[in-house]
C-alpha cells in the first residue's frame, strides 16, 4: 500500500451518488467515453488505498478517520482538488457509517479489524495487476500469531487517516450487469492450476461483459496450501474484470490458535472476510460462513451444539456466522434501497441440496438470514458441495424442516458447480484438464447471473462449450444398474479383474422388459424446467424429474444415478454420481423395435429458453 506523509484534505464539496453536480457529470461523461469499445486491460483502474501516517499519529487514537474520493488523476492519493465522494458505506465489520457531503467517515477502532468500503454503483475501486479490487485496510497491531503461511504482519499503530479510492464507471453503473460466481477454484499443487488456467480460467479470459459486477470466487479459492495464492493471482490476472475471493474451508490458517485468526492469511493477500460491493441495481454481499475451529461452545439456536471435532477428537469446521458478522449484515442491509437485488454469496451455503440433512454443510444461523431479506428481492449463491443445484422459491427438502423449521425456500438458492469440478478427478480431455464429473453428474463450469435492474436469470458455462450445453443424456437399465453394484463392490476391494461397462448405448429385450429410462442430467434444470423427449421422430412426451423437491428425502442409488457420469467416475475414479435434483427421467416402450433409434431431446428452463440434445442408442434381441 502507499504510505503518505501528510493528510490529503478535500478543499471542494463532495460529489453525491445520487445527484452529481455538473463537473461531477462531466468527469463521468469523460470516464464513460474512455471505457466504449476499449478492452478491461486498457481502461482498468489500478491503484491501492492510501494510508496516511505522521509522526505525531491521530488526533483521536480511538477512531479511524478517512475519506473516499474521487481519484480524478488515478494515482490513488488524495489530491486537494479531487472531491470527496458522499454516501459511500464504510465499516469495519461491525459499525457501518456512510461518508458525509466531504466524502468523510469515522469509525471505533478494535485491535483486530479490517476496515472496508462498499464500492457504490456507478464507480469502480482500483484493482491491483491481478485485477483484485483493493477496498479494505487490516488493523493489527502486533500482526498475527505465528503461522505457516504468514498470515497479517504487524501493522503498527493506527493511521492518520485510511482513505479509499475510485472512479466514475460507465460499467457499474449500467443496468444490465454479468455476474460471475466460480465456485471451488481449489487447486492443490501447481498441476491443477494449469488444469484451471487451461480451463474455466481460459474459458473467462475469452468473455467480456462482466467488467462491471466482476467475477466473485466463493471459496476454496486453494486447497489448503496458501502459498498457491500468488499461483491464483496469475490466474485471476488473465480476466476481464475485477476478480473478488471470499473464504472456504481450504483457505483456513489451520494452525490458528482460535477463530479470531483462522483467515488471517486470505485477509493479507486477497480481501476482508466478509464485505459488499454494488453494480447497477445489484447488492453483492460476500459473506465467511466457516466457522474454524469450531469450539462446541456456540450455541444453536435449537440449543444444541454444532459437531467441532471428528472421532479422532480434531478440530472441525462447521457452517456458522458470527454475532458480529450479523450484526454487519443488518447494518449493511439498511444501507441498501429496498428494491435493489441483494445477491448473498458464500462458500458453505446457507441451505443446499446435497447436504441437506447435514449441520456441518449448512449455516446454523440460516432462519436469522432469512428474516433480515425478509420483503426483499433476493438470491443465495455458494459454492463448497462440488454440484450444481438449482433451487427455487418454494421448494422443500425433508432434512430443512427436521433441522432447521425450514418449510419451503423464501428466495432462490443456487450451489454454483466448481471450477475444479470433482476435484480435478477422472480421464484427461483432450484440452489438458480432466472431466473431473461431479457427484449430481454435472460438468466443470462457473455460473454468471445476467441481471437487468433487480431480475436476474443464472446461466451456467461448462468449461470448454458454449453455452448451448446445458444437458448430459444417457441409459439407464437393468444391465447398467447390474454392473454398477459390481463396479463399486470391486473399487471396494479391487479383487480380481475389474468389471467392464460394455456399451451402454447398446440394450435388449430383456432391458426394455425391465425399466429402461432415457436420463436428462439438465445442469441448471429447476422447478419450472420440462424435459421433453422424442424418439424416432415422433410426437415428444414428457419426462418426469426424479426429485420433485416437494419435501422428500434425496432419492440415492443406481436408479436415480446418471449413467453417463457414473460410468466415467466408476472407471476412472472421483465421487460417483448417485443422485441428482437436476435429473429427468423417460421411460422406454417395452415395444421398440430391433434397431437404432434416435431420442431428440428439448430441456426448457424456468425462463422459457430450450436447449435441444439427441441421443442414437441401438435395440437387440440379447447381449
């Protein structure tokens, strides 16, 4: 960060969000005119907030003071002539203040904080060359305990004055905005960060168009080791837009002594644990929903105790936000205009598919959550099942209610998939990553929420297609179901010769009489999404989903599995896919004739939009 030797002081009034003043509007008419038809790379603002400090240090040690200002000349210090820009949040994780007509705040100090501020729509905060936005200043006096990967260094004394930064942008303050959510980026070694560079990350390096909401990495940003953070920056550097990181499980400082400091290492080098940024008419709120180590003396609100240790008596995690986290998030919340889309974002989610009937994989506190959006136009992102999952207002899952009185979703829910899918798991493609299929039998990919105004429609890229491809098709019949009970007792044990899947496109009479279905993995599919299936050219029927998400348990086993992925996984290792919430099935006539047949399928999302796929599969008389 830059270090001055005196205060910049503001010697004109502020510039107001709502109501620019003429020059205010000139300047943003001249940034507007610098961002047309330029790439992200020749307009990007890059700088870092300026820490002012003196030798006689503040005036009032107890408070932080600062400015957020216009950075007219984007050498990120705060001329005398460059304005302050007023009504800009600013906190520092528990208080929230907004800058007066100056651009001015004050905030208490704590010994450990990290001071933040909300980047309004219509201005951009400098991004570093990694194109990671730089908003926050950490408070640490005597640094971090001693960590393997270093965590804050001491920070001294408390500044003169923190001040933040930005400018006048045409792209944060359009209307239409992309937004894009990667889910468990995670490499483990370096190997699997050019797994991702040759991915996901190239797939993002080719698009434009989300220069204003950015991209937004919800957790596992690494697999444990936090030295890859700089592997990532690289990464993160090939992109188009700002690249944002909030904090997984893997992005734990596992040797902190307590909570306090467990992400004392993603906090120095990629972002506060929790904050906000807006873009148009959207208010991203970025939250840490990982609780480590997780002490058992939490109280839930049922009043039992999260489970914080494994049977060898090491310490967990466990899905959990914190009093003062909470206390942000209302105070967050009363900044934001009621008719803006509030987007949540986190690693573990608040409620998800998958995990349904786990306390660990969900947030305690979600009921508390619920009521703050209470009214609101609102959708939960997050990441850490490695699935996608597509969740609606009003849908239901048995293990919500057991656990936590939830009867049916107030808002959408969306498990955003994973860059690294099943773990960088299974056969090398031909692009040099892996299929790396997920255990729902979904793809590697990351999700983009297309907003306009506060409505949004989530669309789903799987790394390496367009995004035309949205659906998986297979067979599943009793000679597959046969050999995949087979196939997972010999990975078991790994006894004798390994059983081979054989043609799976290829069933018989004795199958037909048996249960076959057409399957549809539908990535994205959701309440409101049909699956129409015809074979040979005839009039299409409809399949039915095998989650009906109306209060049911997940249905689990080779029947409700997809064929397709979990032929892959059972041969070539990674989770197996043995269930699905986003999977259709069409049964076959018991009638089809010897031969080969095509099924034209049409998948239709909630929104209308169809995607076509076919399948040619082969009817004999026996095996």
């Amino acid at each position: 960060m830059t270090v001055a030797t005196v205060l910049a002081v503001a010697g004109t009034a502020a510039t107001s969000i709502p109501a620019p003043s003429d020059a205010a509007a000139s300047d943003a008419t001249t940034a507007d005119r610098s961002e047309r038809g330029r790439s992200w790379n020749q307009t990007a603002y890059r700088g870092q907030v300026e820490v002012v400090r003196s030798e006689e240090g503040p005036a009032e040690p107890a408070t932080l003071t600062g400015t957020v200002f216009d950075d007219r000349d984007r050498d990120s210090v705060h001329d005398r002539r460059e304005r302050g820009v007023a009504g800009v949040a600013v906190s520092n994780g528990r208080e929230v203040v907004t800058t007066d007509r100056q651009g001015r705040y004050e905030l208490p100090v704590r010994d450990n904080m990290t001071v933040f501020a909300t980047q309004p729509s219509g201005y951009q905060v400098p991004v570093d060359a990694a194109n990671i936005p730089q908003f926050h200043y950490n408070h640490l006096p005597k640094g971090s305990p001693d960590l393997r990967y270093g965590g804050i260094a001491p920070t001294g004394p408390l500044p003169d004055a923190v001040n933040f930064p930005m400018v006048r942008s045409q792209s944060t303050d359009a209307r239409s905005q992309e937004c894009v959510i990667a889910g468990d980026l995670q490499p483990y070694d370096t190997t699997e960060v050019e797994y991702a560079r040759r991915g996901a990350i190239g797939d993002l390096s080719k698009r434009h168009g989300y220069a204003g909401c950015g991209s937004l990495f919800i957790g596992d940003v690494v697999g444990d080791d936090l030295s890859l953070y700089d592997d990532v920056r690289g990464l993160t550097g090939l992109l188009n837009g700002p690249a944002r990181m909030l904090p997984g499980n893997h992005d734990l400082d596992f040797d902190a002594p307590n909570a306090e400091h467990s992400f004392d290492t993603f906090r120095a080098q990629l972002a506060p644990e929790y904050y906000s940024y807006d873009a148009g008419d959207v208010h991203v709120v970025a939250l840490n929903t990982v609780r480590y180590p997780c002490t058992g003396e939490e109280d839930n609100a049922d009043g039992t105790h999260p489970e914080c240790t494994d049977p060898e008596n090491t310490p967990r995690y466990n899905g959990w936000l914190s009093e003062e986290q909470l206390t942000w998030l209302e105070r967050d919340l009363e900044q934001v205009d009621d008719d803006s889309l509030v987007v949540i974002a986190s690693h573990i989610s608040l409620l998800n598919w998958a995990d349904q009937g786990s306390r660990t994989h969900q947030v305690d506190q979600v009921q508390r959550v619920y009521e703050l959006l209470e009214g609101r136009e609102a959708v939960s992102v997050a990441g850490h099942s490695h699935s996608i999952e597509n969740m609606k207002a009003g849908d239901s899952m048995e293990g919500w209610r057991e656990l936590w009185g939830v009867e049916e979703m107030p808002f959408p829910h969306i498990t955003a998939g994973a860059i690294s899918g099943d773990w960088y798991s299974g056969a090398m493609t031909e692009n040099g990553y892996p299929t790396a299929l997920g255990r729902d039998g979904g793809r590697p990919g990351v999700l983009t929420l297309d907003v306009r105004g506060n409505e949004f429609r989530e669309r789903y890229t799987v790394t390496g297609e367009s995004d035309r491809t949205q659906t998986q098709l297979s067979l599943n019949s009793p000679t597959y179901r046969e050999w995949y009970e087979e196939r997972r007792a010999w990975n078991a044990d790994k006894q004798g010769a390994a059983p081979e899947p054989g043609d799976q496109l290829v069933i018989d009479r004795d199958d037909l009489a048996g249960d076959t279905w057409l399957t549809t993995n539908f990535f994205v599919g959701s309440t409101g999404s049909t699956v129409d299936v015809s074979l040979d050219g005839r009039r299409s029927k409809s399949a039915t989903r095998t989650q009906e998400m109306n209060g049911e348990a997940p249905r689990i086993g080779a029947q409700w599995s997809d064929p397709y992925a979990a032929t892959e996984q059972l041969t070539h290792g990674g989770s197996v896919a043995d269930r699905s919430m986003h999977l259709w099935r069409f049964e076959l006539p018991e009638d089809l004739a010897v031969g080969k047949h095509r099924a034209r399928v049409t998948a239709t999302d909630s929104y209308g939009r169809q995607f076509t796929d076919t399948l040619t599969f082969e009817v004999v008389e026996q095996h």
